[in-house]
C-alpha cells in the first residue's frame, strides 16, 4: 500500500504541476496577445502618422509649384502687354502669337479680369483717373475704361487693373 500511496502522491504531484504549467502558459498566452494588440497600436498610429505626412507634403509641393508658376506668369506679364500694345497698333499680324500666349497662360491658370462696365473693386484694380458722372445707382464708381488688364492666377489676384472710373 506504501507503494500505492506513493504512486497516488506521484499523480497528485503531477496533476499540481500540470495545472501550474498549465497557468503560466496560459498567462504567457495572455501576455503575448497583451504586446500583440500593443504593436498593433503602434503600428496603427505609424501608418497614419505617415498618411498625414505623405497628404501634407503632396500639399506643400503643390503649392510651392503653384507659386513657382504664378512668378513665371507674373515675370510674363511685361511680355503679355507688349503683345496686347501691338495687337492694338496690328492686330492682323500680332493676333495669332497674342492668342497663343493668351491661350497658354489659361491653360496654366492665367485669366485676364472684364472689368469694363463693372462696379469698381479696390481688390482687383487701381483707380488711376476718375471723371465726374453717375455710378451704378448704389453709389459705386464705375469702371469706364481698362488702362492696363489685370489678371488672377489659379483664383488670386496676380496684378490689379488700372482702370479709369466714373462716379
């Protein structure tokens, strides 16, 4: 019966030891998916640091190559009056080269402001003579002649008319 005994304390002592181990894998289970969420966390927050870097250097270049053509535009301004003055003076021979420097700054974002006929706006011109007369009805001068076109660049103003108005 001792080696009974003996052999029942074996299985006791056996049965202990399988439950403990049986803990401490569990608790290595437990810990293990613990530092697995954990990376995926970090992880998750890296992918989207690096979606909002990416959306904000996408946004800086397109606006640093924005304004790099806005100054070529703007450094061709001087060559644009030109051809409008010689358009004015021969307009058979300058039409066709006018039109296709015309044609090519709109295609990059360039459009000359209609501002003949229209209320005066300090925001897109200069008054540079004004003539006694009626406005428009509302107390707003007017403009009544284009002395140098203005022009807008993708939405903002690039160079402001100079303009005659009357009122």
């Amino acid at each position: 019966m001792d080696a009974d005994m003996v052999d029942g304390d074996a299985v006791d002592a056996a049965a202990v030891e399988a439950e403990e181990a049986a803990e401490v894998v569990e608790h290595d289970i437990e810990s293990l998916l613990a530092e697995r969420d954990s990376f995926r966390d970090i992880a998750q927050r890296l992918q989207a640091d690096f979606e909002n870097y990416r959306k904000r250097v996408s946004a800086q270049t397109a606006d640093d190559v924005d304004r790099a053509t806005g100054r070529l535009a703007e450094a061709l301004l001087p060559v644009l009056d030109a051809c409008e003055a010689a358009f004015v003076a021969h307009p058979a021979e300058v039409e066709p080269l006018f039109n296709l420097l015309l044609s090519e700054l709109r295609k990059q974002g360039l459009e000359a402001m209609n501002l003949d006929g229209q209320a005066f706006d300090p925001n897109l011109a200069e008054a540079v003579m004004r003539e006694d007369g009626e406005g428009d009805g509302a107390g707003n001068a007017v403009v009544v002649d284009v002395m140098r076109s203005g022009y807008t660049w993708k939405g903002r103003v690039l160079r402001a008319a100079l303009v005659k108005v009357r009122g």
